[in-house]
C-alpha cells in the first residue's frame, strides 16, 4: 500500500506520515524548501519513507510531478496538506496575494488530486483527503484569500467524489479549527491563552486528532465520501 502526503513537513503532515506508515503504508511526502525537516521526517522509519522537493505556487512544477506519479508512484491514499494562509486585508493591491494562496490551498491540491483520482480509479480503490479548515465557513477579517481557497477546494473535493465514486474511490475534506501548530503561534503572536479562553471547549486541537480522523477515513471508520468534516473548538460550523 502507498500513501501520498502533500506538505509532509508540516506538523500535521508529518503527525499524518507516521500514522500512515505505521498502519502498513510506503509513503512518499513533499516538501517546499527545508530539506533538514524533510531528513527529519523520513527518519522515523527511512526504508518505508522518501520525499520530493515540491513548490505549490509553481503550477509547472506541479503538473510536472503529476506526471512522475504514473511511473514512479501511484498512491492508494492521497493527503494534500500544504497550505498558506498569508492574511491580509482585502482592498487594495491584492492580486498577487490571492493569485500565491489560491493557487497554493486551491489550484495545486486540486491538480494533484485529479491525477490521483485517475490513477486510483484504474485500481477500482483508493482515498483522496483534502485538508482544509473551518475558515472556508467562518470568515474572519484579514482571511478573505485564504478562506476562499479553502471553500473552492471543498467545493473542488465534492464534485470529484462524485465523477469518482462509481470506481471505489472515495473523497473527503477535514476541516480543523485552531490546532497546536506553529500557525496557531503566529496568529496568536503571545496571546495564546487570550485566544483559547474565546473558545468554547477553551481548548485547541492537537496534530494527532486531525491524523487521526485521516486514519479513520482510510481504514473505513469514516464511511462516507464527498463530505467536509470539521473538527472543531466547540463553536459549531453551519
């Protein structure tokens, strides 16, 4: 079995290539820049780990890694993690903002998947997960590009599923809310314990819970498919 982890060097990318390696799975994961993190990561179990060097924001590039997959690697199991969220107000000069994150949260995961989702369909098996977030649903100021991104790949992720469905192939998004990663540091910038206490659970998520309900998607806990799960703080999302 293979897994195909994109953005394996995030924390919830590499909590995700443990699980999967762990429950049988060759993985191969990707990352930007940080090879030292990527050694990193495949050393938890290097004979059934290896990575590739991947730019999101490069379209070029990531159709040119499509096309290896068919020779190289054909995944059971797809997880696009990799994201930016790169806040900013939206008026102004935004153009290059939003073209860099819709095409890092949007445009490259859903290149990926549609190869992938040709390939799992001449196996007549195969899971697709989309990681995404609740900011597709709860807009906050400054997170007009990356919420948007994250709505057009849940959107994206429901009509594959159903082009797909009749091959065995099954799709899903999870959506966490705030999760204990160093995205929650920077957009909490000190303030950490300000920002649980506005929470109504007056907690966050860990990386093992968002792996988790991956796992539990693969293995079929999680029967459905064309859904978005989210996993939240307590504040419910409509």
């Amino acid at each position: 079995m293979k897994a195909l982890i994109i953005g394996g060097t995030s924390e919830i990318g590499k909590a995700i290539v443990n699980k999967l390696v762990d429950g049988g799975y060759d993985v191969m994961f990707t990352y930007n820049s940080n090879i030292n993190k990527a050694e990193k990561v495949a050393s938890y179990k290097p004979t059934n780990i290896q990575f590739a060097k991947l730019n999101l924001a490069n379209t070029q590039e990531v159709v040119a890694f499509t096309k290896m997959l068919k020779s190289d690697f054909s995944p059971d199991v797809l997880v696009n993690v990799a994201g930016i969220t790169n806040d900013a107000l939206s008026f102004g000069e935004i153009s290059e903002n939003l073209e860099k994150v819709h095409t890092v949260n949007f445009l490259s995961p859903s290149i990926i998947s549609a190869k992938a989702a040709e390939l799992m369909m001449a196996n007549r098996k195969g899971h697709i997960i989309n990681i995404s977030s609740v900011a597709a649903k709860s807009p906050k100021t400054g997170n007009g590009a990356y919420g948007s991104a994250k709505i057009a790949l849940e959107r994206f992720t429901a009509s594959l599923s159903l082009e797909v469905a009749r091959f065995k192939v099954r799709t899903i998004n999870i959506a966490p809310a705030f999760v204990n990663t160093p995205m929650f540091t920077q957009f909490a910038n000190g303030k950490e314990k300000e920002v649980i206490r506005t929470l109504p659970l007056r907690e966050i998520l860990e990386v093992e819970d968002v792996a988790n309900a991956a796992m539990a998607f693969v293995t079929g806990n999680i029967k459905s498919t064309g859904i978005t799960l989210s996993l939240t703080n307590g504040a419910p999302v409509l």
